[in-house]
C-alpha cells in the first residue's frame, strides 16, 4: 500500500503550495512607516507574469507565476519619486498572499519594493509588490482616505503644516 502511494505520487507529480496567513491588521500609522510607497490609483491593466526561480531545496528549479497590475498614480501619499504610472507585482490570491486587484477600480495601495521573487533567487531590478496582509483596500473608504492625509510623508504636507493650515 504504501509502495503504491509512493509510486502513485512519483508518477503524477507534485505541486508546489503556499500557505497565507496574517496576523492582524496594521493601523494605518503603522502600515506607512513599514511601506516604501502609499498611493491611490486605478488599475488599468493586469498582466500574468512567469519567473523562473531557484527553490531553496537543492537541485530544484520552480517556473513561479505572479500578476502585475498596472496603475495611473491618483494621488501620492509617501514615496514621492512614483511615476504617474506604476507597476504592482502580487500573487494571485488565496493561498499565495496575492491581492486581487479589479480592472477600472480605485484602490489605496501599500507596498514595498522588493529585489527577489519570494524571497530568495536571483537579485532582480527592484519592483513593488502587495499582498493581503497590507492594508491595501478599494478607495471608497473614507476614513481611511483621511488617515492617509494625516499620516502622509509627503513634503507639501510640511509646508502647508509650517503655513499652519494643518
């Protein structure tokens, strides 16, 4: 029996699987000083995306897929030197973390840049990437809105403090 399970799993092969887990949410305080950029914006296009990556088990070679959504900058909110458009790099949702991202739609958006899929591989040209244990979200929510302009790095932010409009 178990020479049959063996044999049966060896043929078929395997899958790689991920597991996602969050502990809680992070505040918005929070979630901005752990975040390299913090911006609005709308997803214009998505795109699945295949890395060829080494497994930290030895011998192993994985083709690793991602999505990367594309989206016109709204409004900044830390990271200053975003492009008017950018490009956000995430699972697929579920298991592997990844947030998924609608067509058309506003979001409010943490991220880091990050220079290795996963973790671990080759360094590869820094990207941003988001998942669902940020507190990326849709951009209807407006106390989370305010939260941002509160907490926002942005330099005008200290000039209008200075003037004392805040």
């Amino acid at each position: 029996m178990e020479r049959t399970l063996l044999i049966s799993f060896a043929l078929l092969g395997y899958q790689l699987a991920f597991a996602c887990s969050c502990i809680g949410e992070a505040s918005v305080k929070e979630e901005m000083a752990r975040s390299s950029a913090v911006f609005m914006g709308t997803v214009v296009s998505s795109k699945l995306k295949t890395v060829a990556d080494d497994s930290p088990a030895e011998n192993l070679r994985l083709d690793l897929e991602y999505m990367e959504y594309s989206l016109v900058v709204e409004h900044k909110y830390k990271g200053w030197s975003l492009n008017d458009t950018v490009q956000v790099v995430t699972g697929f949702g579920g298991g592997d973390c990844g947030f998924e991202f609608a067509l058309g739609k506003s979001y409010f958006v943490y991220c880091s840049y990050e220079d290795r899929h996963w973790n671990y591989g080759e360094k590869v040209k820094k990207f941003l990437t988001t998942d669902i244990c940020r507190r990326t979200r849709l951009a209807t929510d407006t106390s989370e809105r305010q939260s941002l302009e509160k907490y926002s790095t942005l330099p005008w932010r200290l000039w209008w403090w200075w003037k004392g409009v805040f």
